[in-house]
C-alpha cells in the first residue's frame, strides 16, 4: 500500500513540475510578445512624428524634395514592416534618412530657431531613448527565452508543447542603422 502511495506522490510531483516548466515558459514567450509590442509602439510614435517635422522642414526648404521622399518611403517601409527583421531593416533606412533631413535643417538658421521644430526635435530624441530601451527590453526578454527553452529538462517540455520558435533579435542591418539619428544642432 505505501508503495502505491509513493507513485501517486511521485506523478503529482512530476505533473507540477512539468506543469510549472510549460507555465514557465508561456510567461517567458509572453514576455517577447510585449516586448515586441512595447517596439512598435515606439517606433509608430517615432513613425508619427516625421510627418510634422517634413512638413516644418519643407516650409524652409522646399527645394530638397529627394530628401523628403527619402523619408516618406523610409516612414512607409516601417510602418508597412510585420517581422521583427524587417522593422531592423526599415529602421535603418528611416535612420539614414533622418540623417539627411537633419543635414538639411543645418542650412536653414530660421529653421533651427524654429519652436515647432524645436518641440519635434526634442520630442524625437525622447522617442529615440523610448525605442532604445524598448529594443533593450525586447532582446533580454528573447535571451531569457531561449534560455528558458534550451535548458534541461525544460527542453524536452518546450519540445513537446510547441516551444520550437526561435524568437530574432532586433539588430540594425547595418553598421551605420547602428547609429542612432543625431537630433541636435
């Protein structure tokens, strides 16, 4: 009888635990999922932005048109973008495109003492930190993850419950995207 005693106990035992392991691991994927969320929020904000500051731009320096284009196509590529390496890659051409529009606020003074202008730019820089604290965030959420989900004996519970996804860390495609857009004068 003790012994029939004992298996029960060691199923219960086993049972939570796998149970604890599977609720382990739902709150780590969880976790990526707001985090990625938590980005994109950042980066539509960031995205919302840069039509106002065309726009005041424009007012200066209507003849840069290629500039602004450049903008508006890189602004449409993010927010068009669904993965997390695409949003990297549009990210980067946004980046670069800033770029530009800052150097060409430069040449125009009136601009630079402009208040509108003024409140975008410091706006943007806020929203700058915002996504790279976000993009922080997200990676050390994807670390835990994956640690979570490689580890044994969780690997053998994520294997059989569907943890398979490798989650992609949100990098700059290239060294410049590295760089975050310089917003002051």
């Amino acid at each position: 009888m003790w012994w029939l005693l004992l298996i029960i106990a060691l199923v219960v035992i086993l049972v939570g635990f796998i149970v604890y392991l599977f609720n382990k691991l739902v709150r780590y994927r969880n976790r990526v999922d707001n985090a990625w969320h938590q980005i994109d929020v950042q980066l539509n904000r960031r995205a919302d932005l840069i039509p106002n500051l065309v726009e005041t731009v424009k007012g200066y320096a209507s003849h840069e048109r290629e500039t602004f284009e450049k903008v508006t196509e890189a602004r449409a590529a993010l927010v068009k973008a669904g993965t997390v390496g695409e949003s990297a890659q549009a990210e980067g051409m946004l980046g670069q495109a800033l770029k530009s529009l800052f150097a060409v606020a430069e040449a125009y003074p009136e601009l630079k003492a402009n208040q509108n202008f003024l409140a975008l730019q410091e706006e943007l820089a806020g929203t700058e930190n915002k996504i790279s604290y976000a993009r922080q965030f997200y990676n050390d959420s994807v670390m835990s993850y994956d640690i979570a989900r490689q580890r044994f004996p969780a690997n053998l519970i994520a294997s059989s419950f569907g943890f398979k996804e490798e989650r992609e860390y949100f990098e700059p495609e290239t060294p410049e995207a590295r760089e975050v857009p310089k917003v002051s004068f």
